[in-house]
C-alpha cells in the first residue's frame, strides 16, 4: 500500500487507529473466507446448494437474535473485554468448520459464527463510543470501512490463489487463515484502553455518547421498547438490500439478461471495493449530526434509485455489447457513491439516537439489518431483478428512495423520544455537546 493510502485506511494516533488494525486484519480473513467458503461446503463437506443456503439463513437469524443481548452484555461487563471473548470465538468456530463432515455439524458451527460475528459487532461499536468522541467516530468509522475494504480485497487475493489450487488442503489452509486473523483481531483490540462498563475510557474521551438516561437506570433491553429506533432500524436494513446488489443480483443480470462481457462482473467488484477505500473517509466527513446524517442518508437512496435505473438499461438481449457495459459502469459508480452517503449517514445515526451506557444493545439491535439483509436480500433482489426486469430494477430503486426520505421524520420522532421536551423544542443538552436533539430540518 502506499503511504498515501495507509494514511487514509489508518488514524495516525488514537484509539482510531487499533480499531482500523484490526478491522483490517479479520478482514483478511473474511475476504479469503468470503471467496472460498461455498466451495468448501459443497467439494469437501459435499453440501448441496440449497442445504448450504438454508443453513446459512438459519445461521443469520441465529445471530440477528444474538445481537442484542451479547451487546447488552458489552455494556454490562465492558466493551473491550466483551470484543475480545467474541473475536476470539470467532476465530475458535472458523476453527471448527475445518472439522465439519456432516450438515448437523456445519449447522452448529455456522450459528456459533454468525452468533460470535454480530455479536462483536455490537461490541465494537460499543468500544468505539467509549473510545471516541461523538464528534469524531463517523469519520472513524469510514477509516474502518476503508480499512476493512481493503483488507477484503487482500483476502480475496489469497482466497484466489486456494481457488486455483482447487485442493481441500488449499479450502483448509484458508479457513485456518481466517482463524488466526480473527485471532489477531482479538489480540490487537485487547491492547486497547479498557472502557468501563456503561462509560467511557479513563479521561472521558466518549463522555456524552447518547441521548438517554444511564444504563443502570430503566429496565433491560430498553431498545426491544424503543419503537422509533426500531422503525429507523428497519428503514436501515431496507437501505441495505444494497449489500447483495453488487456480490449476488448484479452477477445474475449480467450472465442472464445482458450482452456484457463476464469480466465485467469483477470490474464491477474492483470498482466498489477500489471506491470504498478511496472515498469513504471524504464522503463521510460532512456528517457531524443528526440533520447531516439525515441529509447523506436521503441523498444516499436518491443516488441508489439512480443506480438501478441506469442498470435497467443495460438489460435487453438488442442493446450493444459496449452500451450494455457502459450502462453496468455507470449504475456502479452511483450505487458505490450512494453507499458511501447512506452508509456515513447510518452511523452518525445509530450511535446519537442510543442511550448513555446502552450502545451495546442499541448497536447490536441496529446491526440486525445485516444479517436481516442477507437472509432476505437474495429473495427479494432476484424476484426483482431476475424475474421482474427492468420493472424490478425500479420497483428496487423506489424502496431505497421511500425509505431514505421516511427516515428524517423518523429520525425527528426517536429523537423527540429519547430526548423528550428538550428534543422537541430543538434544544441542546449542554451536558454533552452531541447535536443529537437539535431538530432535524428537512
């Protein structure tokens, strides 16, 4: 990498810069996995496509549910050491699927990941609002998309070199590579400064990261009451149906409805990934607050309903092999720019509408959208796309921009609650400094 580029990927100093390292480094062995793990289930375990894909939709909901508790438990116990156990039973059940020769294993295994996988999602970001100032961690969080970008695409590197090989001994060997990232991963987030339980880091730099009351105060789970964040939740996992776009619908348009070359399915792949790295940190540095962050996240769904009417028209077996292609480059480039914006809005988002001491469970409850978007995505992008044509593509870009521009009243609504006459008159705690209750103008 250049230096350049490592400066962008990697905070000079900080605790910025220990989360970004070891973003990168699971990410490495995420994106060999990533490139190899269906290949492994169906040559060396001898899966069928269907039990592979019903397994993992099984294993998805599992860790959807495990989210929010396993957050609470970071706020309960702290955030480092909560992130610490969970990326090392990440690295332990990749571990296991090196010994995984029936379905009844791969099931075990594959929920005891996606359990340790969301579950450390919730507690990073937990670990981040303690670490960070509130002012500061969505362009924290860009560093560590970036980051992990482009630890995905060295990954992919090696999973590309197992693929080659096309040996179980070569599946096997990047399995165990993914293991000892996650493994890595856990070390490096063990040296960071140790965050209390529902606070912050020794000298406050994460003092004021909500809106509500303390964690000890209220009943627990406080978010499965919170219906505004679970509206503004659900707009979210909507928004990110865009996360199989590119990796699973586009593919399928390009081999089956297009004249474009195949090769331009990892142009298309190289384009987001390149993009991501490049301009994540820039697109999100204009997000300090609740009214930018609304903003970027409607601005995001125009750019996506943009994106999938410019992939509509490289449809058609009677469009030219160079139309088709330049129509796919074009919907990527404003599908990419819209993910960077809806991305940068959601964080800033998630983090200012969580209670003090509960971003755990708020984190790991906003984090549902994920795995939600790839158990559902893949049904609903191929019933769209594949069977619906350029209809569907509309019909998918309609629902991206609906929801962003639902979510800034939403968004008034659940600050409005977690604030209460404060946020509805659009004043500003003076304790914290957080712009989170000043009224969001469309």
């Amino acid at each position: 990498m250049s230096r350049r580029l490592l400066s962008v990927l990697f905070p000079a100093t900080g605790p910025g810069r220990g989360l970004a390292l070891a973003q990168w480094v699971n990410s490495v062995g995420d994106g060999a996995y990533y490139v190899c793990s269906a290949l492994y289930f169906s040559r060396v375990v001898e899966l069928s496509a269907d039990r592979i894909g019903l397994g993992l939709t099984l294993a998805w909901a599992v860790g959807a549910l495990a989210g929010v508790p396993l957050g609470h438990l970071a706020d309960r116990r702290g955030p480092r050491g909560a992130a610490v156990l969970l990326a090392a039973a990440t690295a332990a059940s990749v571990a296991g699927l090196l010994f995984v020769r029936s379905y009844g294993a791969f099931l075990v295994v594959a929920c005891a990941y996606a359990t340790a996988q969301c579950g450390l999602a919730a507690a990073r970001q937990s670990l981040l609002a303690g670490l960070v100032p509130p002012g500061e961690r969505t362009g924290v969080l860009a560093r560590l998309q970036a980051a992990g970008n482009a630890g995905i695409a060295v990954g992919a590197g090696v999973g590309a070199v197992a693929l080659h090989l096309g040996t179980a001994a070569a599946y096997l060997s990047v399995l165990a590579v993914d293991a000892v990232a996650f493994a890595g991963c856990a070390a490096l987030l063990g040296r960071l400064p140790v965050v209390a339980a529902g606070g912050s880091a020794a000298g406050g730099a994460g003092a004021g990261s909500g809106t509500g009351s303390p964690a000890g105060s209220g009943r627990r789970l406080a978010v499965l009451r919170d219906r505004p964040y679970a509206l503004v939740t659900a707009l979210n996992a909507v928004m990110l149906l865009r996360m199989p776009l590119i990796s699973l619908a586009v593919p399928l348009w390009v081999a089956e409805r297009t004249t474009a070359p195949g090769w331009t399915v990892s142009a298309l792949l190289v384009l987001n990934t390149g993009a991501v790295m490049l301009f994540q940190v820039r697109t999100a540095a204009g997000v300090t607050g609740l009214p930018s962050a609304v903003r970027a996240v409607r601005s995001g769904g125009a750019l996506m309903l943009v994106s999938c009417a410019v992939f509509a028209l490289s449809g058609g077996g009677g469009v030219p092999v160079w139309a088709a292609t330049a129509a796919l480059l074009g919907g990527a480039v404003f599908q990419v720019w819209g993910e960077m914006r809806q991305s940068a809005g959601a964080w800033q988002i998630s983090f200012d509408l969580a209670p003090d001491g509960r971003q755990g469970q708020y984190q790991g409850f906003f984090g549902t959208g994920v795995p939600v978007a790839r158990m559902l995505g893949p049904v609903v992008l191929t019933t769209l796309v594949i069977g619906w044509g350029a209809a569907g593509w509309l019909v998918l870009g309609g629902l991206f921009l609906v929801s962003g521009l639902v979510m800034g009243p939403v968004v008034r609504s659940a600050a409005a609650r977690a604030g209460g006459v404060a946020a509805g008159r659009g004043l500003t705690p003076r304790s914290t400094g957080n712009p989170v209750l000043t009224v969001v103008k469309e």
